[in-house]
C-alpha cells in the first residue's frame, strides 16, 4: 500500500511536470526565437553563462540536483542543502581571451531558511578600436567590456519536500564609457518526490525590465553653422532600449541508489557512502534563442571523487562536455575543487575552474 501511494504521489507530480512545460511552451514560446527572428534582440547576455564546473561539467542539467552555491545561478531552491556556512568562487576562461567570475557567500538563517550575496563579472580584456576610417585600429585606442551583477538570494523549506528560492540582483552592463543597469529577479522551486530518489527543480531566470544605455558618449555638440551668429546646441542621442534575456528552465534528476538500482546508498563500514549516481535532465527555453535540452550525470566514489558528463541539444555551440571534482572532509570543514571543459562547434574550448567551502 506505501508503494502503491508513492507511485501515486510520483504520478501526479509527473504530471505536473509535463503539464508546466507544455504551458510554458504555450505561453513563453510566442517570445522566442522560432526562425532566429528574435536572435540577438536581448541584452545582458552574460547572465545565460552558466557557474560552477560542476552544473556546466553536467552540460547544464543542473536544476533539479542543484545543492551547493552555484544553485544560485540554476535553482535559487537548491541553496536550502547548504546547512553551515559556506563559500564559493568559480572561474570561466571563456573564448577569445574573455573571461567569467562568479563568487558566492551563504549563511544559514534559522533551521529553514538559508541567506546568500553573490556577484558575477563579465570582461572582455582590451579591445582595440577600429572605425571605418581606420579598420585596423592603427591609432592604438582601446575599449572593455565589463558587465557586473550583485545579488542577494533567500532560499528556505515550505515543507519538508518542497523549497523555493528568490534572487534580486543589480545588473549593470557597460562598455567604454557607456553603462545600462537595473535590476532582474530569479525565482526556483524544487520538490523531493520521496519516490524513489526523484527530484523536480523549476525555475524563471532574468525576469526584469528593460535597459538603455547612457554615457558621456550620447552627448553632442553642435557647432554654429559658418556665416551665422548662433550658440552651440547640446544634443543627446536617444539609444534603443533593450530586454533582458527571459529564460525558464524546468529539471528532473535521479539518485540512482535510491529505489532503481538499490534500496539504499552503500555505505562502508567507516560510514563513507561508497557510490552515489545522479542522473538529471532539464529542458530550457529563451526569449531570444531556441529551446534547448539538456541531459547530464555524476559518479561519485566513497565520497572523494566525482566523474561528470553531460549533452546539450539545441545550441549552435555547445554539445558534450565533461568534468571532475575532488573532495576533502574534515571534522571541521568540508572542500570541493572542481574543473570542467566545454567544447564549442568554432570557438574552441571552455575551461572552468571552482573552488567550494564549507563550515561544519
């Protein structure tokens, strides 16, 4: 009878699932690219790079099984699992000399809630400055990209299967002397079916208004016309606004040695689990570019090392990727360094490298 009603449990929140996503492509699909119509419409496109070498080394299937940091860039609900104090800095060298940072700080705020600041930088190193006039940029000016975003996430327990997260976060993206900022706000739920080891992870990313570019460089002076007694007119150029890009992402994830492959996690006689297994998918979908899946795996061995892979479908660039990370568990504190590599289709390799800590 206990199967029986797990079964049914697991039934209805299935059908939730597919019920969410069939609606968010009802409702979200008229927003996105279809012919590539609306490609390169949305702004702030360094808030679509995923953290952390563990969720990115999974290819991005990540929401659902999300349970460090990182959660607050794929799932703020996942951050409720950090149970002490804890750190996290991670690292992309992205293509062509570009670079990504993300660092992320949690404390524990009573027995269900969990509170953490993060911040995430975009940068483009020196570019040079080419004009019609001078293609090649002889005359040696220079120019950067630098896109930031703080946030603040509070994640915490509804029930004892089911938790919700919400980030805030200032964006400002900039370059040169020009800057547009405002804020987005990310908003994740996740539920522990308790059928055999099923957890279900959705969220919405970058849900904010529009932003303008400003900066000394709209400005304009207009000198009086030769021949004609007049004072200099002030101008300013009236940029184009722009959206940030709208995402939802749905997830489902597995732990293997929960119900499919055995009853339990096997544990060795000094109580270090000897395997764990997730298997996770998630289906994702943009305002600005195609719907994308993806689907991803961990082994992790007597708790010390993990293996990852991962698939992407429906990106132009990304496909399979892969990774590892080491643990160290001590009485007083618990450390993980992770690395992940993503092949593109013409830009070459992405490298990420994290870094974790946390306090017992």
């Amino acid at each position: 009878m206990k199967y029986f009603s797990k079964t049914i449990r697991f039934g209805v929140v299935a059908t939730v699932l597919i019920s969410a996503v069939g609606i968010s492509r009802a409702q979200v699909v008229a927003v996105t690219a279809g012919d590539f119509t609306k490609v390169g419409l949305s702004g702030g496109q360094f808030l679509k790079i995923g953290v952390g070498a563990r969720g990115t080394a999974m290819a991005g299937a990540y929401a659902a099984v999300a349970n460090d940091l990182s959660s607050v860039y794929w799932n703020p609900a996942g951050l409720v699992d950090i149970k002490a104090y804890g750190a996290e800095f991670s690292h992309t060298f992205w293509f062509a000399g570009m670079s990504h940072s993300f660092a992320a700080a949690a404390i524990p705020v009573g027995e269900k809630f969990r509170l953490a600041a993060s911040f995430t930088n975009f940068s483009s190193g020196d570019i040079t400055i080419t004009t019609t006039d001078d293609p090649t940029g002889s005359k040696g000016g220079l120019y950067s990209v630098n896109d930031v975003a703080v946030g603040v996430t509070l994640a915490g327990y509804l029930t004892e299967q089911f938790s919700f997260g919400v980030t805030g976060r200032y964006v400002s993206n900039a370059f040169s002397a020009m800057n547009a900022s405002g804020f987005v706000f990310d908003i994740g739920t996740r539920y522990n079916t308790g059928f055999n080891g099923v957890k279900l992870g959705f969220g919405i990313n970058s849900l904010g208004t529009p932003q303008a570019y400003d900066g000394p460089n709209v400005t304009r002076t207009l000198d009086p016309t030769p021949g004609i007694k007049q004072s200099p007119i002030d101008m300013q150029i009236q940029t184009s606004s722009f959206n940030m890009p709208l995402s939802f992402r749905a997830g489902i994830g597995v732990d293997m040695f929960e119900g499919l492959i055995a009853d339990k996690r096997p544990v060795d006689d000094d109580g270090t689990i000897a395997h764990q297994w997730l298997v996770a998918a998630d289906f994702e979908t943009f305002a600005d570019v195609p719907e994308q899946f993806a689907i991803g795996t961990e082994y992790t061995f007597r708790e010390f090392i993990s293996l990852r892979a991962g698939y992407r479908m429906g990106s132009d660039q990304f496909g399979l990727s892969g990774g590892i990370g080491i643990n160290y568990i001590s009485g007083d504190f618990t450390g993980r360094v992770d690395y992940s590599v993503s092949p593109t289709q013409n830009l070459g390799l992405v490298n990420r490298l994290s870094v974790s800590v946390t306090f017992d």
